[in-house]
C-alpha cells in the first residue's frame, strides 16, 4: 500500500539573489507530484511543500530535482554543509 508523503524542503537565497532563485524555481518540473507550493518566509528562506502519492514518486523525481538544484548552488547560501533544510514525512490518518 503507497501512502501519501509530504515533503517540506527550506532554501536560503544569497543576498541579492532572491528574485533569480524564485525565477529559477520556474524550471524546476514537478508535474510528477501531486501538489508542489513556494512559500516565501518572513526569514528570508523559500520554503517548497510537496504532496506525493508515495515515496516511489518522490524518488522518480529525484534526478532531476538535484540538477536543478545543481543549477542553483551558486544562488543559495548553505545549512552547514547542505543547500537544503529538507523534512519528509507520511501522513497520519484518523483510521
């Protein structure tokens, strides 16, 4: 049985780089997942919340994810030695 997977991933554009990083966002195709919604945070951060039917799509779209965001790098500034600040999770049900 697939359940249903939420993924929260926060980006922290440079200085001076945020409207190109949120253009940026524009090439990355997410037409495999449910649900896929920017969210810019009073912080600073853009935050990318991500509705999947299974962790299977989430995985299909993973290559192509990280060349986007190979694309990016320069644009962001660093969660310690990571570009992201990712959370995935499944979603409880009342059952």
């Amino acid at each position: 049985m697939d359940e249903e997977v939420w993924a929260v991933i926060k980006y922290m554009p440079k200085e001076g780089c945020e409207d190109e990083f949120i253009e940026a966002l524009k090439r990355l195709d997410m037409s495999h997942v449910m649900s896929n919604r920017y969210v810019k945070a009073y912080s600073g951060e853009i935050l990318q919340i991500v509705q999947s039917r299974s962790i299977d799509e989430i995985i299909e779209g993973q290559p192509r994810g990280l060349t986007w965001l190979d694309s990016v790098s320069h644009l962001l500034d660093y969660y310690g030695e990571s570009r992201t600040d990712a959370i995935t999770g499944i979603v409880i049900t009342d059952d």
